[in-house]
C-alpha cells in the first residue's frame, strides 16, 4: 500500500480545528482507495512566535523538504502583525520550494446562497513567488512634506512564462478558455510585457481561446457575469484580490480551498484552506472545515488520486445540496464535527 508522508503544519486559531477534519477525510478517502498517510505535525505559528520570536525553527525548510506535501491550517493570531506570519512562514515556504502556481478554484455550490444567481465554476491561477510583493524599494524622508515610498514590482520572463504554461495547459483540460488579468493601460512596463508573454505562450497552445481583461473591469464581471469565466490567470497582486473576490461571489470565504504547486515536483506542494486564522470563531468548534477539506481533496489529486479528490468534492456539494447541514458561515447551526462527520459518512468503504 502507497503511504503518502505528510507535513502537518495546523498553525493558529481555527486552523486547529479544520485541519484535524481534513486529514481525517483524506484518510477515510484512502481507506476507500487503498492507500495511506503518515502525518508529522509541527507547532510553527504565532503562537511558538510569541514564545520563540520566530514562527519556525532555523531549519524548518530542511525537515519540510522529504516529505510528499505540506498541509496548512492558517497563521495569524491578534497582536501579531500579518508581514510577521507572512515573512516568516507562507513566503519562505513558497518561495524555497518553487511553489509558483497558486490555484484557487471556485465553484458556487447547489444549496449555497450567492450575492449573484449564476452559475460559477472557474479556477483562479495566481502567480505566487514574483510580481507586485517584492522587498524592493524604500521610504524616504519620514514625516517631512517631501515623504516618498517606491515599491518595485519584479516580473521575469521565466517566471512569468511558467506560471502561464501552467494555465493555458489547465484551460485545454478544462473548457478550453483563459483570461488573464492585466492592468497594461495604467501600468507601462511590467503588465505590457506580461500581456507578450500571454500572446507567445496562447501560440504554443492553439487549442485555448484566450482574452485578455484590465483588472478593474475583470472584478466588474466577475460580479456581474461570472459564468462566462473558467481559468483566469493573473499576477501575484491581481490573483489575490481575484480569488477573494470570486469566494466572496461563491458563498464563504470558509469555503474556499488552495494549493501551493511545485509543478516540477521537485519540492513538496503545500494545500491551505483560502481564510486566516479567524480568531473572532476560534476554540469553539463552529468553523467551516469545507475549505480545509477541499483543500486537502486537491492535496489528493496531487498525490495521484483524482477520482478519490472527486468524491471528497462530490461528498461537500451532497451535503450543501441537501441543505439541512451548514456551519454558522452559511446561515446554519453544525458544529464543525457534525459536518466532518456528514462528509466521513458518505465515504466509509
Ligand atoms: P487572519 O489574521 O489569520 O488572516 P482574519 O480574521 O483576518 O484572520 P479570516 O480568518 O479569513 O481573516 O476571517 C475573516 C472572517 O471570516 C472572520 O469573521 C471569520 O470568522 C470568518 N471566517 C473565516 N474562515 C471561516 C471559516 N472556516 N468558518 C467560518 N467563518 C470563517
Ligand atoms: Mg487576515
């Protein structure tokens, strides 16, 4: 039997309490399909940061490093500042481990209730390593008339062109359809060159129909029309504020799962439900675990077992369509045990 090894990184706040139901649902989906996990848990957080002045040790990229894939709860806690969980966990990690897609798929469930009646099942590709969060710049002349701040945003042609072919390969085994978000109007030199990278990358795939979107009118559409979308790619900035928007159009943000790629796989990939720590919910059994669970559905499909992914999946959107189960979130009463427990019931062998 495959025994897939796991980095478990549950984080802080409610992260606690989704990750402990998202591995038991990877695990019953094992049982079904004839493979297994072995999990190593590690208590990087904000939490050891207060105790330890730092959310990971020295050679925590070291001890991630062998294993098949990293699971995240989420990391945050209140009085602790989010470039500290940032810096000193999420950026380190998807950088050292070339995690340059961030996928985010977004699919408005049956049973769901949206801020618009559309269908939506798309998939937000995020640049995740370059672009608009780069170190590079400075302030200068603090607190006088003359105060400056110049922020650099990096953009290279090959990192720009893997995350690209990532997406237009994602399209052709979709619908075969792409939208990247630009901005090359307002911005001069980094989105134009980012919009010839699209255009040499759409030829060496014929088979994806591709258009292109300034950012502003994208998020106008994806409000009024999100049907008509199905792979949208966008830079590090613009994915982000895409994926949270598109969840935000699809019900919860605690229904929103994400994945960290490698796709060379040459270093582990890391999965983490799309919301923070939530700490206003935290230590009361009431969080959503579905963007957990999804989550760790792709961590799945990662791992080689998409049909096992697609009953996880499926196993969510039978119970959202039933409509007697919901977490606070979205309007019901379940604890986030009641609901792992309805999901672990529709995938016992
Ligand atoms: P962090 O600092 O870790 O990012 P945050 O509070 O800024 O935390 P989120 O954790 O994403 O950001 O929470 C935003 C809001 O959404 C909060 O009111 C939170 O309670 C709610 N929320 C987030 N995730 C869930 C979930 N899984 N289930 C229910 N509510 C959630
Ligand atoms: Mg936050």
């Amino acid at each position: 039997m495959t025994t897939h090894h796991i980095a478990v990184i549950p984080g802080d706040g409610i992260g606690l309490e989704v990750t402990p139901a998202a591995l038991e649902v990877v695990q019953a989906a094992g049982r079904r399909h004839g493979f297994g996990f072995r999990f190593t848990e590690f208590d990087w957080s904000c939490e050891r940061y207060r105790r330890e002045g730092a959310m990971m040790p020295p050679d925590a990229l070291e001890r991630l490093r062998g294993h098949d894939a990293i699971f995240l709860g989420a990391v945050g806690a209140p009085g602790v500042p989010d470039h500290v969980s940032l810096w000193g966990l999420l950026i380190p990690i998807r950088r050292a481990f070339r995690q340059y897609v961030n996928l985010r798929p977004v699919r408005l469930f049956e049973g769901i209730e949206s801020p618009v009646r559309a269908a939506i099942d798309l998939v937000v590709v995020r640049e995740n390593t370059e672009g608009e969060y780069s170190e590079i710049g400075g302030r200068m002349n603090r607190g006088f008339p003359e105060e400056m701040a110049v922020q650099e945003a990096v953009f290279t042609r090959a990192g720009v062109t893997r995350v690209l072919d990532y997406a237009f390969t994602l399209a052709s085994r979709r619908t075969g359809y792409l939208t990247s978000a630009t901005k090359s109007n307002g911005i001069v030199h980094t989105l134009p060159f980012w919009d010839e990278l699209v255009r040499e990358r759409a030829a060496d795939h014929p088979n994806v129909r591709w258009d292109q979107e300034h950012i502003d009118a994208l998020c106008a559409k994806l409000v009024l029309e999100p049907s008509r979308f199905d792979v949208i790619v966008g830079s590090n900035l613009f994915g982000d504020i895409l994926s949270d928007l598109a969840a935000a159009v699809a019900g919860s943000i605690g229904l929103a799962p994400s994945a960290n790629l490698n796709p060379e796989r040459d270093f582990p990939s890391m999965f983490e439900p799309v919301h923070g720590s939530a700490p206003d919910i935290a230590g009361r059994g009431v969080a959503n675990p579905i963007g957990a669970i999804w989550s760790a559905a792709m961590m799945l499909e990662h791992l080689g077992h998409p049909a096992a992914a697609d009953e996880v999946v499926a196993a969510i959107a039978a119970i959202l369509a039933k409509g007697d189960l919901r977490t606070r979130d979205l309007g019901g009463t379940a604890s986030t045990e009641q609901f792992t427990r309805a999901v672990l019931a529709l995938l016992t062998p």
